[in-house]
C-alpha cells in the first residue's frame, strides 16, 4: 500500500471521525487537522487525478454536501460527514493547483518554449 493511499484513507477515516466530535472550543482544532490531512493528500493527487479532485471539491463546496440532508434519521449525520469530506477536499485542491503551478513556473514542466 502507498504512502498516498494511507494519507487518504487517513484522512477520509479522520474526516468521519470529526463530524461526531468537536475539538477545540468550536471545533477549529478539528479543522486544522482535517486541513492539514487535506493538504499532504493533495500534494499525493497524480496528474490524471487532479481534474476529478478539482471537480469533487468545488461540487461539494457548492452545497453538494447537503443533498442527503432530507434522508430521514441518518440525513443530518451524512450532511456532517461530507461538510467534514468537503474540507478535506478543498485542501486538497489547493494543494494540487499550488504543485502544478509550482511545476510549470519553477521547474518549467509543462511548457514548450
């Protein structure tokens, strides 16, 4: 198993655990952990991949996370664990747009000049 697949699953697992649990006063420690979770999994994300990672976060961030909501006993808790999935993603992403504009401005990849 990759490195890359266990910060995943890591963060995946962690992002579950977090939407039952509040750390810190209001829940900010656990959004520093799932951001920083976010942030090495995205660093991770392959070249064919970061299309889709892009895709899944900004869908989430647009509200995608609530479309469970209405399901009755478990909606609120689904809406909890992907709002948890949705910051993870986000890192992600970010990550993965800073690497590759890091790759074609200052090691050149990418650009056939």
């Amino acid at each position: 198993m990759s490195i890359a697949r266990i910060i995943w699953i890591v963060s995946l697992l962690a992002a579950v655990v977090l939407a039952f649990v509040t750390l810190g006063k209001d829940g900010s420690t656990g959004a520093l952990i799932l951001t920083v979770l976010g942030i090495a999994s995205g660093w991770f994300v392959d070249k064919e991949h970061r299309l889709g990672l892009l895709v899944a976060a900004i869908f989430l961030m647009s509200g995608g996370y609530k479309a469970w909501g209405g399901i009755p006993e478990v909606g609120g808790y689904l809406t909890d664990i992907l709002g948890s999935i949705k910051m993870v993603l986000a890192a992600a992403g970010v990550t993965a747009v800073l690497r590759r504009l890091v790759e074609r401005i200052l090691l050149g990849k990418g650009t056939e000049s």
